[in-house]
C-alpha cells in the first residue's frame, strides 16, 4: 500500500522456534533457527554436524543447499501466516534457475547463514526467491528458487484447483 511503511524486521530474540513456522517435522527439519526475518526477506541459521540429516560424517554434499533454501522460503511464509494469526501451510518446491555452490560440500563445523529475498509473488501462490548460502563470510550457493503455496493443499493434489 502507498504511504504506509513496512513493519520492521523481527530479529531472532523475539521469533518462535524453527519448528514452529516450518510445515516439517523431526530431522526432516534442516534449519536450526531463524537469526532475522521481514516482510520480503529471511535469514536462517544452519550448523552442519555429524549427525546432520544428509551427512556423511564429514560434509553434507552441497546439493542439499537447494533444501535449506526451500526451507527458508517455507519459514519465511510460515512466519508471514502466524503473523496474520493464520495456520502454517504446506507450500512446494517448483524449481530452481541457476543453483550454484561454489563449494562441493558443506564441512562438519561449518555455519551456514541461508538467505532468501523475495522477488516476485503472485496472487495464484506463485512465487520467486533469490536465496544465497553464506559460510565464514563469504557466499557458497546461489540460486532463484520457485515455489507455489496453494490456499487448499487437499483440493489442490486431489486436483481440484490448477496453478
């Protein structure tokens, strides 16, 4: 809307749990906490360890940076929803443009900051994230990540609404 300004960013003090603004649940949640969020953007914190869902002891390959930014994407909707007083929703991965790690895998003990903007969201669910993967201060992953949140996820898959 014009004239009217944008709530400022939530920092990780005042957020809730992971676990709580994410539709996953158990190890399948791969974030480890939200260090900040605002009305287009997310950053959320991920420390890889040996048991980290995907390890192999030593290193999560980096092609699991896809999933930590679709997680982000999906915090960052699940905060919007809860700030609206509404339920957290399932959303899907549609696709990504360009994903590039600049790493082949994500060492035990690395601290993993996964940002995503977004770019673009459309009034049908439709939407588009730039995400990057930051590590030790510098950028390993990138991508545009696509994703779609229908309003009835049941509808939807019994192929009651299209895209």
């Amino acid at each position: 809307m014009l004239g009217r300004a944008a709530p400022p960013a939530q920092d990780a003090a005042t957020l809730p749990p992971v676990a709580d603004i994410l539709p996953h649940s158990g190890q399948m949640v791969l974030l480890d906490r939200v260090v900040s969020v605002g009305e287009d953007d997310l950053c959320a914190e991920v420390v890889i360890r040996p048991d980290s869902m995907f390890c192999d002891g030593t290193a999560v390959g980096a092609w699991v940076g896809i999933e930590y930014m679709a997680q982000a994407i999906a915090a960052h909707a699940g905060w919007l929803a809860r700030r609206r007083g509404d339920a957290v929703k399932v959303g899907f991965l549609l696709g990504s443009r360009k994903y590039e790690a600049g790493v082949p895998a994500f060492d035990v003990g690395s601290v993993l900051h996964v940002h995503a903007h977004r770019a673009l969201q459309g009034d049908n669910g439709l939407g588009a994230f730039e995400c990057r993967i930051d590590a030790g201060g510098n950028t390993v992953a990138t991508a545009t990540v696509t994703v779609f949140q229908p309003d009835n996820v049941n509808e939807f898959l019994s192929g009651g609404t299209a895209v």
